[in-house]
C-alpha cells in the first residue's frame, strides 16, 4: 500500500462521536516503540481488511478498512474505514463485549513461503506456548468451543506489538456476542457471519 499524504489521511479520518467532533484516535496506532518499523508496517498490512477493527471510544466495528502511512508521520499507522460503505460498520457495540483473549498472531519467518502462525498460550507443561499454523489454530479452537459461542476475532489499537527486536505480532481480541445486549438480532448475525468469513479467509 502506498504512502498516503497525511492531509487525505485527516481528512477520511472518521469522527469521534463521544467528543466535539475531533478524530478517533482508537484508528490512529503508533509506531514509536517499534525498534523495526518497516517490518510492522510490512506485517499488518497483510491483515488489511481481513480482520475486523474495534474501536471502544465510539463503540464501533470497521469491516471495511484500509491500512496508510502517512508520509509526514511515518512512525504512525491510520486505519481508514470505506467512506463510501457505511454499512460495513456496526454501531453500539459495547467495550464490555470485547476483550482480549491471549492468542497472538506471529510471522515464521523460517518456513520457505514465510507462512503466518497462531501462538497459542498453555495453561499447562513446560512450554509457554504452543506454535500452530494461523488458519489451522482458529478453526482448532473453533472446533472445541460451543458452537454459540465462537472464537470471533478483531484487533483493537495496541494489539500491534514487537515479542522482540524482528518480531512483529497481532494481538487478537474477541467479541462476545451474547454482551453486545442493545444490537437487533440480525446485526448480531451479521458480526457473526462477516468475522468468521474473514476469519476463514485468513
């Protein structure tokens, strides 16, 4: 993805409904802390739009995003939901329904096409956690859970992180459908179905 000038970037940024109309800085994720910059960029954007992004401070879902780098903030990432699909985001989806589950999404840098793993931790032995292929991992997980109950990935801001100086990694969150309370049973269902295509996708 190209850079975008940071102009154009403000000027798509989505307003904040909580405040005076100012922007929501849940989409606007920093890079200060990343000691490998372009690897982070590199690995988030292959998510682009392939996961679901939560922001709590406007109690919204984005479906339909894309990932920029502004050239005049190059230590700053905006996530840029489609101005033109404003049905592709869910609103009044309570904080409360979103938490963090643990899991974590890492690059194998070694496999031969650079394949994505799910770093899944254990509970239990000697290791701290169990390394699985991303696609194979979730549908795991999904297969032990009640079926009214799945795994229903998306990221929040902070979930972007380094476990090291070469590592960048996605943190994943999950929404719990049965707390969202004030959503119609068809939004419910519909959250439902676009999180776990996109997770099927992955």
């Amino acid at each position: 993805m190209a850079l975008l000038d940071l102009n154009l970037a403000q000027a798509f940024e989505p307003e904040n409904t909580e405040g005076s109309g100012g922007s929501n800085r849940d989409l606007v994720w920093d890079l200060d802390q990343f000691k490998q910059q372009k690897l982070a960029q590199e690995f988030v954007l292959q998510f682009e739009n392939r996961i679901c992004v939560y922001s709590g401070s406007v109690e919204q879902i984005y479906t339909n995003y894309n990932v920029f780098f502004p050239k005049e903030e190059n230590r700053k990432i905006v996530i840029l939901p489609n101005p033109f699909a404003h049905h592709d985001i869910f609103h009044s989806v309570p904080e409360h329904a979103v938490k963090p589950t643990g899991l974590m999404i890492v690059p194998d840098y070694y496999s031969a096409d650079k394949k994505m793993m799910l770093r899944i931790p254990l509970r239990k032995g000697a290791e701290p956690y169990r390394l699985v292929p991303l696609n194979a991992g979730l549908r795991l997980i999904n297969s032990r859970r009640p079926p009214d109950q799945p795994l229903l990935p998306m990221l929040v801001k902070g979930d972007l992180r380094e476990l090291d100086q070469s590592t960048p990694s996605l943190h994943l969150h999950s929404i719990n459908l049965a707390k969202v309370g004030n959503l119609s049973a068809m939004e419910i269902a519909g959250i439902r179905a676009v999180v776990l295509d996109k997770m099927d996708r992955l």
